[in-house]
C-alpha cells in the first residue's frame, strides 16, 4: 500500500531501543545548548527581548497569587480558564528555568504538577460535554490534548530537576492516564482525519518521546489500527491539497500548525531519521505558506468558512510555526515579514533565529506574497482558491475568490464568493462564524443556531443566490460531493490581473461562471475590481447579487422606497434574518457609494429591464440578538441568461477627524454589457477623464493561446487568450 | 459702562502712531530670532523635528503640482478643498522660508497670491450660498476669515521678499476688498457674539496688524459700532462662563480657539499693553483648560450639543492654543502631556518651548485633570457640567453629566443627560450631530434634516423623556430661557465621588434630579456608575429611562419577545426614527450586558411593577440613510414619582483575537430602591462576594453639614451632608 511504503520510506517505524537509551533533558522543543545561548543573546535583538520581557511579565503575575487546580467547570467559566492558564504558565516556566537556570521556574511547574497528580485520578469524563468527544479536565478532548502539548513542554524542561519519585507520581496519576485517554480509549477522535486528531496525536506522540515509550509515538504516527486509516502521517497526506491548501481554511490551518510543527519538530529532534518536515514534498512548509499567503496584507485570515474575523498571523500557532519553518526550512524574508508583524519569536534556537536575522536588517522586510493561486481536495483537482494583489506592505488590495471544496463540517455554501480587502481593511466583507466564542451567555461560546441559518448560507456571501435558495439546497453532503471548476488563473500583468471559475453542479439546471480582474489604470488613485458573473439555464430564474459591505451608505442613483415598518426578506436560506429597507425598480445602470474608514467605495452594475435593488441588512429571526448588524445590497433580476457585470472602485478620502472630504464620487460612471455569449463576454466601462475600457473574457474552455472574435450590436471585438482589457492606460 | 471702561484698562484702543512706525516683518506670530532658534534646535527635539519634517512633506507634495488657484466651487468639492490647501500651503510655506531661508518658499507664496490677485477681483457674492453669510471664495464668509487668518501669517513671513509693488497689487486686489467684505460691508457676521464672529474679527484685526491699518485692529476689537455690543473683546466676555466653558460645547470652542489665540498672540506681540491673555481673570486660558479638561482619557471630546464623535485634543486649533499657553500662561505639565498626544507643535518660539521641555522629561507626562466641574452661562450661574474622573491616562474611567445651558443653535434638548468612558472608549455615547462633515453627496456636507429631528431630541441622549416628548417641546428659544440647577458636586473621596443635578424647567409639571456616582469598591475590577434619575409628578406620566451602548447585546435577564416584523418607537420627537426590535414587561429588576471593545458592561435596573423594557435601534423614518445605526436599551414606566436607580458596571475581558473571555456576567446582581422622599432617596446595591452597599442621596437643599434621618420599610437611614454609601470596600 502507497501508505505503508511512505512510512517505510520515512523510516518512522521507530523501535523501542531508539528511545529506550540515555535520553537528555530537554530535547523535544529545547536544549541546555538553545537555552545557554538565549541567555546570552538577551538585550540584544529586540523581538527576543521583547518575547522573554512578556515571558516573565506571564510568571510575575502567575508567582503574585497561589497555584489554583481547580475541579473541572463550565466552558469559558473560571475553572476552564484557570486550566488554561495554567497549562500556559507551566510551559513558559519551564522554558523559563532553562533560559535563566532560576530554581523558582521549576519548583513552579513542580508545584502545580503536584496539584494535578492529586485531582487527575479522581476525575471522569466531564459531566458538561456537549456532542463532543469529553475530556476529564476539559468539557471536550480538544482542550486535554493542549494541555497535555504545552505540559509535556514543561515537563521536559523540568525532568532533571525532578526527583524519580516526582517523576513516577506525574506519570502514574497524570500523563499517562491522560494520554490513554486520549488514544486508546477514545481511539475514533484519536484516529479522526480532522485538526481534533492532529492534537491528540500530537500530545500522546510528544509524551511518548519524553518518557520513552514508543507505543505512544507509534500510536501517534500511524493511528492506534496501524492501517493507515488514522495518525499524523495519514493527517499529512489527507488534509492538505498538494499545493498545502487546507480545506477547512485560513482559519483552521492556523489552529491544526500548533500540533503538527511542535511533533513534528519533537521527531524531528528525536528521531530526525523520520523527515517529518520532508514528507509529501515538505507539505508542513507549504501548510504553513498557504495560510500566510492566504491572509489578508494586514495579517488578518480572511475568514472563509466557519472563522472569526480576526484571528491572524499574530496568533501564537503561526508564530511557532514561522520560526520552526524558518529554522527548517531555510530563511525567507516574507517568513521575517511576518515576524514583524507577529512581533514575537518563539523560545528557543528556532526564534532566536528569527530575531538575530530580523535585527540584522537595516529595513523591516514588508510580508508580500503576491498573487497566487492554490488548487484544493487532496488530489489538487477539487476547484480552488484565487488571490489577486496589488501594491506591497499592510496597505496592499487584494482579491479573494473561493472556487475549492465545501470544507466538511465547518465548510459555507459560498462557491464563487469573493471578498476585497484595500486601505487595510476587508472592505467587501465575509461574515465569518455566527458565534462568540468563548463567551458563556452566548451558549456556552459555543457556535450558535444562527451560524447554520445565516452564516453558512449562500445569501450571507458575496456570490450569486438563485431563486432565493442556498447552493446545493443547504444540504451538506451533496455540497461536500462537487466543487467548481478551475477556469483560468493570470497574474503576469500587474496591470490587468484576472481569474475565472465555474460550475453547474450548485445549482440545479443552472450554469455559472464568475470572471474577476483586478486592474490598475493610471488614471485612478487605487486597483478597481471587475467583476463578470454569468448565469445561463434552460428556464427563468430569479437571481441574487449582493454586496455585503460595512460602514455608511453615502449615496445611490436608484430612486429607491425606504419601509416604513420592516419585514424579513424571506423565510429561509438566510434571507428571514436580513430586514428589506429599501427597494427600487430601474433598467439601468445600479451606482451605490458608501465609506468604509477613510475611504470611499462605489459599485456600478450594469443595468438590465426590470431590475431590483434591494437594500437590507442582517439582524432579523434574530430572537437572542446574536447576529451582528451589517448592510448589504441586493441585485436582482428574473432571466434565463444573465450577466451581471461589475466595478468596484475605491475613491477619495475622508477624514471626520480633519473634516477632509475629497472626491466622494468617484471616476467610473458607468457599466454596460455589450454582448455575452458562450464564447465570451464583452462589457464596457466608462468614466472621466477619457476613461474607456473594453473588458472582453472567454467563456469557453481556457486556453492562453486561442483567438476570439465576437461581434456584437454590429462591432466585432477580438482577443487572444482568456481575456482582455483594453483602453487601461498604464 | 462697564466694556468700556475694560477697554480703558486694557488700553486696547492703540492709536495709529503705535503701528505706524517701522513695522519688523515677520511679528505677529514669529519673529526673525524665533526661526533661528528653530533652525538651530532642528535635530534635538523629537516633537519638533516631527512637525518641520511634515510641514516640509507638504511643501513638497505642494511643489510637485502646478499651483492651482481655481473660481469658487461648492462646499466640499474640489475648488473648495483646493482654496483651503491653498492657505494651508501658503502659511506652510511663508513660515518655513522664515525657519530655512530658502526662498522657494516664498516665491511660493508670491506665486500663489499673484493668482489671487487675478481672480479675487473678478468675484461676487458666492452663488452657493444657502442659509449663511456668503463669501466670495467660499459658499461662507467663515472659510473667507479662515483663508484671511492663514494667509496673513504667510504675508507676514514674506513681507520683506517682496516688491513694493507686488505688496500694493496683493493688498489692494485681494486683503482689503476681503477685510472689507468681512467687516464693514457685513457687520452682522463680524459683531456677532459667536464663534463665526471670532474668526471674522481675528482675521480682520491680524491683517490690520500686519499692514498698519488700526482700523482694522480697532473693528476688530470693538465691533464696527464701536458700541460694545460686537467685536473680539465683547465675544471675550460673553461667550465664556466665568471658568471658561464655551457654551456651545467642546466641540466649539476646539474651533474657536483657533482666532482667538491667533489674535490674542498678535496683539501680544504688537500691542503688549492690551493684554488680551490677561483679559477677564485670563479667560483665555481658563477657555483652553475648560476645552481639555471636558476631554475623555483619549483626547477625544465628549460629542455634547452639535459635535463630531471624533473631534480631539490634536486637532490642530489644540495644538495652536496648548503651545500658545504654555508660553504665555507658564509652564504646565498637562499641557506637555495634551502635547504628547497632539504628537504635534507650532512653529514658532512657543511650539520650540513645548518640544524643548517635553524632550527633557525623563517619562512622558500623562494628560490627567482629575474630576471637575464647570459653570455654565457668562455669570456661571446657570448650571454647569460635571466630570468625575478615575484613574489616570488613557484607560481612565470618566463620567460627564451635563446640567448647563441649551447652548444656541447648536444646543440639544439633553439636560441631565450623561456619557460614560471606560477602557479607552466612549461606552455609553452620545450621538452627536447627525452630519456627514464636508461629505458632498450628503447634503453638501452640511447638518442634515435629523439632526433636528433626532440628534437634537431627547430621546437620543442618556436622559429621562417624559410622555415621549422632548424637553421644552423641541422650543429652542423656550429651551435657551433655563437650565438645571446645580446640587452638589464632590469629588473629594477617590472612593466614592458624586454630582446632582435638577430642574423642573424642562418638562411642565415634573420635576427631575439626578445624583449620579461613581464608585470605587475592592471587589470590583474597575469604577462603577450608580445612577439615581428621580421624578415627582402630581399626575402620573410616561418616563423613558435610556441607555444608548455600542457593540453587541449579550445577556439580558427579561424575557422579551422579539418583532417579527418592525415598526418605528413613535411618530415624533425622534421616536420616530427607532425602530422597536424587542420588548418586555417586568415588575423585577432589569439586567442588560452588552459587549464593547475588550470589556464587558451590565445595567442593573431597580425593578418596579409595570416596567416596559425596549430593545430599540436607530435607522427608522430616515429616507437618505443618514444615521448611524446602534442600539439602545430604554426601560419605561407609567408613574407619578419614579425614581429610576440604575448600576453600570464594566467587567470581564473578551478578545476574539485571543479567544479569551472572562467574566462576562458582572459581579452586581441586584438594585433595589428602599425608599425615596422629599428629602432623600435610599437604595440598595448587592452582588457577589458579599458586595452590599446602601447608597442615600440628599433630595432636599444642598448642605454639606445637615444631618438626615429616613425610615422606609422600618429601618431608618442615617447620613450626614449630601450623599453616603455604606459597605464600599476600600
């Protein structure tokens, strides 16, 4: 079997005399040698610094109070925290003893494992879990395993200075207990293919390799069956595209690093023979490179799926994945970038690393990935998704199109969103998660009915709903079983960037194909976007384009009628929690302006015969006020065929503060679609200035060399390729 | 008459020999030796290295264009914005030729007014003009005097670069046609006692200055009727209390700072002998403390009457004053602190002194005024305004309660009204003006129709509506006639501080009194607000109690049923623009968490039988969407006397970055009102870890010494003076 040669090939077949040996303490994170030279570097590069200063700010605060173990509580409630806390304190003491040799860090970590070798026998399953797999300490698994990673950090920092009997009492009450727990006695969450699996593997694996036993590595490497169905390795081949894209998303990729960087880094310290870092062609580095170049150009994730809207590179997963895959890896100056950004190294040779190099340079290195394109699904066949940039630094544009797989369990029904980040900030939106995590009166912190009935639905992204109905029917398996298709993917011309998707499989009898562009023309101040969705069916139906937006809507051409009460703008897939504000008919061109920061937006819509606009914004069907209130625009026309034909300019500058206000308006004026068939399509954009594009794309099958000439209203329109603009002055 | 003889003791009335002879150039805000010092101290002080570095910026930026001196334009647009760099340029320009001597500088100033002296001549009355005095640059005569101000300066500096022709053709085309338009030609603008009035007259007076001409000066001073019903000094002494609160607000006399330190500076220099800063007990002075002092932590000011919600300290009419005063008024390390965050100085020899003294402090001085009350009205009398402060910097908790006079045109029906600022933010907000400043698409950028019909009623503040009607009916001049009267204000015990206020002007046949507290207990992470909003009444009425927040509702102990479908709270006095997303009926106490920035905060409501509670939010009846949209939370109840008694107790910590949350329930359980009389109302607080304190509050007249004695439900209550809480930990 493919599985069982590339575990052969890995050599990770590890036998207990590899471990059985004199073994040193620390090993699996830090050596005496790392920690020997932190100690020496220290006042001289400022990132360290900066990391040691909150270090011991961290056990300042944790030696002001007494040592609390706690019995196990509530999600989000005290005792949850305190176990939280307390897993962190412990790691950073640990670390902190080898660093500085100061006795005070170990008897800390000493201490507080005393308390739990006294609490743990007593527990059982906690009583307060909820359709997830338990811990003892914890309401779910999950969190025992974070323990159990940051712990056995400690506790290898610590076994010298431990008495054997110390260390027998630890293992005998806690650890090992613990780590059955996780593996064999709950082997289905064990052995899942899932971020879940990756954290029990990782924490029962990285136990194994301190105390020396390899059942638990061998458990963790290759599932508790040893079938190849489950274990870190099978997590390697099947949760990453090829390209490194992981299909849960930005958001979930950065949460699954933590584990796989710090076992892999503990085998590869171990028990470097199994080149965890080289398997599947390095597909840790490229885990790690597809989640920082997916983010938005200030750090932030992009929340794609189930997300919240602010997790980023700075959270401390990425941080310990930077510096390992720097160490690793080699250096790279986006890998600094991003350490600037973080403003934090992890501690130990691998963050010493970065902060010497992030000193030694004369400028900060700006994080700027440029645009790129990852293919989704295991096989790397499975759709994908599509990032245009343009401009360097935290004030960069860039456009996101999502065209891979529905992403299991925490995937939306949202195949050919888009979201547009500019002036950094994520201007066209994507909601996220409907959840306040973490927050006990908001169910527990626990994910909330709203994100089922609004955020996972079609309507609340910015892509296409027909006839008021979520992609696939909202029905999670069908989703999960199709994908769109990859049409054609160009970022050579910085002048006129594009990328195309499409699909027949989310909608029944209907056909979709959406064409963005990102084009800078010398006469407008910032990049615009361009955007191209088309839909062809055998019968009518009524389409949705809506644009999620935030901040003020500042002035629109359509001569709309605002409600005077408020009613839901439907019943389901979304629509029963967006309140109708305002409607308006038109058959021409859709221009609507809002500001968002310090910056003015327009969209301008090609206009079509009997055309609804419709503005609303979230907050109905909303009976425990969990939804956040936000605009959005509604395009909507009943057709067969469609082409709903888009710019998105950003404009202007606003400043409340200065009471600085200039071109409010904008320079396109207008969109118009001048013929689109199955060939390609052709659409006219028009503003000041002698600005005149023609913006021609194909529709048929991609081909960079293919020669097209559409006539249309009596004109023939020619290009090769995919696609082209012209009249964009450089 | 008492102005004139102030006149006599100022000896303000120069006579013409005291300009007439050999005038220096630059003098009326920076002399020859000032520009020299600063040449020499470039390089040695942070701050003034930052402002010349930026002042340069913008000349450079200036430099790369054409000048560009167009016919007016309307507000907003692009002649507009470009007239007001213009001056921004030329001021700019005239005082770095002065710092450098590099006469590029000048010869921009030159160049530029060259263009002036073509066009101003040409122009009339600007067409635009709606509903103010016109310029001719500019739709109002108020940008005309801002342009005149800047521009003087800059006259000023290149007086000596320049020909005595090109002297002649500037003043007789473009100086005196203005100076004249803004005085004699429009004497009810330039004698008005208003801040337009300021501008007017210090632009006038500072061009007289700087060309000789004392009448000029003498209009300035003393109106054009010379009468002492107009000009700078009368404005001196009528648009200050005695403490120097601007009856318009902060937001205003932020504005009005600017002419009147201009002026007040160039007379100093040119005319020592008036001593305009020792005016009037140096009103001056106390007007700037006033300004700053009514700031949040943040330099933000409180959005009282007609204000943007973002106006602050480092505006740079601050700057201007802060530096101003500094040198004039002495040394003061709250100014170098109000500097600090400015991170901007003038360029003269006061901005030299400011950056010099502030490089030298070892720590930067934090901004920190303590609690403060002012009066309000020219013979503060009428009212006032209260702060109570707690903690320092930044993330000092502070409440304002405003009990003062309407305030003119820019005034709203707001008395007894409250803010409150805690971690950083503003959490219990005032609206402000609804306006979208210098936003051309939204009416010009002018105030919009809701700031009548909601911004300025009452129900958009934190105060108790009666029968659902604003105060006074909406009358302003019936509104302008009366204030609250002061009760008590004491912020003497750190612990415990309080403010009361009352009136039974404002509503006919009710009387209101409000005492609010702010509470510092050990067994509370930070200061909390205790509210007690009293009414009496012979016959019963509807009483709204309001609290506007931000961010998300989290938790609320009524069991509310939420609208279907929504309707707008009412059909006048601003109720008309909230729509009404919730409500419920309670007898008991009523408990709301809401979330805002990284904290938690809860209202516990006193409960009383029959209480409505509405979950309600802006947006309603508003045709443009001008308003912003956010929530509010009002608890209604029918009664004759009602005393509303309320805790607002920020707690907890929530970082979505982090995934933390702490403590999101609040450790205050219950309010209970344990009896209210004439002569002072008692109520009970208690919550977790034995917190219970009995809060009694004076209802009757002011007297620190009087001993009072109340018996409800059979005990009696006992204290002594205004106010007392029992059972505060210290």
């Amino acid at each position: 079997m493919k599985f069982v040669r590339r575990l052969a090939l890995l050599g990770v077949l590890c036998g207990a005399a590899s471990l059985a040996g004199a073994q040193p303490h620390p090993s699996i994170f830090i050596t005496k040698q790392e920690a020997a030279a932190i100690r020496a570097a220290e006042g001289k590069y400022p990132l360290l610094d900066r990391s040691l200063r909150e270090a011991r700010a961290t056990m300042d605060s944790a030696f002001a109070k007494p040592i609390d173990v706690p019995p196990p509580g509530e999600a989000g409630g005290y005792e949850h925290e305190r176990h939280k806390q307390n897993y962190r304190e412990m790691q950073t003491a640990g670390l902190l003893y080898q660093i500085t040799g100061d006795v005070r860090y170990a008897r800390f970590v000493r201490d507080m494992l005393e308390k739990y070798a006294v609490l743990y026998p007593t527990l059982g399953a906690h009583p307060l879990n909820k359709n997830q797999s338990a811990g003892k300490l914890f309401h779910q698994a999950l969190n025992e395993a974070n323990w159990l990673v940051a712990t056995t950090i400690a506790y290898d920092c610590v076994y010298d200075f431990l008495s054997p009997a110390e260390r027998a009492r630890f293992e005998t009450n806690v650890f090992r207990p613990m780590a059955s727990w996780l593996s064999r006695e709950h082997p289905h969450e064990f052995d899942r293919i899932h971020n879940h699996g990756t954290w029990a593997t990782a924490s029962v694996g990285m136990l194994g390799l301190v105390i020396g036993d390899t059942t638990y590595v061998n458990d963790a490497l290759k599932g508790t069956t040893r079938d190849g169905s489950g274990g870190f390795v099978r997590q390697l081949d099947l949760l990453f595209s090829p390209d490194g894209y992981y299909m849960e998303g930005p958001y979930y990729i950065r949460y699954a690093l933590m584990p796989f960087y710090y076992f892999a880094e503990a085998v590869q310290r171990r028990q470097p023979s199994a080149r965890l870092y080289a398997y599947r062609d390095s597909i840790l580095k490229k885990g790690l490179y597809s989640a920082v170049q997916t983010a938005y150009p200030n750090g932030v994730f992009a929340p794609i799926n189930d997300a919240s809207r602010t997790m980023s590179i700075a959270s401390p997963e990425v941080v310990l994945a930077v510096d390992l895959a720097y160490d690793r890896y080699g250096p790279n100056a986006n890998l600094l970038g991003a350490a600037a950004i973080q403003n934090d190294v992890i501690l130990n040779g691998a963050g010493l690393k970065v902060a010497r190099d992030l000193a030694a340079r004369t400028a900060t290195p700006k994080m700027s990935f440029g645009s790129v394109e990852f293919t989704d699904g295991p096989d790397g066949k499975r759709g994908g998704l599509g990032i245009l940039r343009s401009g360097a630094g935290q004030h960069a544009t860039m456009l996101l199109m999502k065209y891979g797989v529905h992403g299991q369990g925490h995937g939306h029904f949202d195949k050919l969103h888009f979201t547009f980040f500019d002036d950094g900030r994520e201007v066209v939106p994507d909601y996220g998660f409907a959840r306040w995590i973490n927050i006990e009166p908001k169910l527990g912190g626990r994910y909330l009915p709203e994100n089922d009935t609004y955020a996972m639905q079609t309507i609340a992204h910015n892509t296409v709903t027909v006839d008021q109905r979520t992609q696939n029917d909202a029905n999670e398996d069908k989703d999960e079983a199709v994908w769109p298709e990859r049409h054609f993917f160009d970022a050579s011309n910085p002048a006129v960037q594009a990328m195309s998707a499409r699909t027949d499989k989310h909608y029944a009898g209907v056909a979709e194909q959406r064409t963005m562009l990102l084009v800078r023309d010398a006469r407008l101040p910032y990049p615009v976007v361009v955007d191209l969705f088309r839909l062809t069916s055998a019968a009518p139906h009524s389409y949705d384009y809506p644009l999620h937006f935030r901040g003020q809507l500042i002035a629109t051409n359509t001569t709309y009628a605002r409600a005077a009460s408020l009613e839901p703008l439907g019943a389901k897939f979304g629509y029963e929690h967006l309140w109708n504000e305002a409607s308006a008919r038109t058959d021409s061109t859709v221009r609507m302006t809002w500001l968002d920061g310090n910056r003015y937006y327009s969209i301008t819509t090609a206009g079509a015969p009997g055309t609804d606009v419709i503005f609303a914004r979230t907050g109905a069907s909303d009976p425990n006020f969990n939804l956040i209130v936000e605009p959005l625009m509604i395009v909507r026309r009943r057709a067969s065929d469609m082409l709903f034909a888009s710019v998105i300019e950003p404009h202007g500058y606003f400043s409340e503060l200065e009471e600085r206000s200039t071109n409010a308006r904008g320079t396109i004026e207008s969109v118009r679609v001048l013929g689109s068939s199955a060939e390609g399509s052709v659409v006219e954009v028009a503003g000041k200035n002698g600005l005149r594009w023609t913006v021609m794309v194909t529709n048929g099958p991609a081909s960079a060399t293919a020669r097209h000439a559409l006539t249309f209203g009596g004109q023939t329109y020619s290009w090769t390729g995919n696609y082209a603009v012209q009249g964009v002055q450089r």
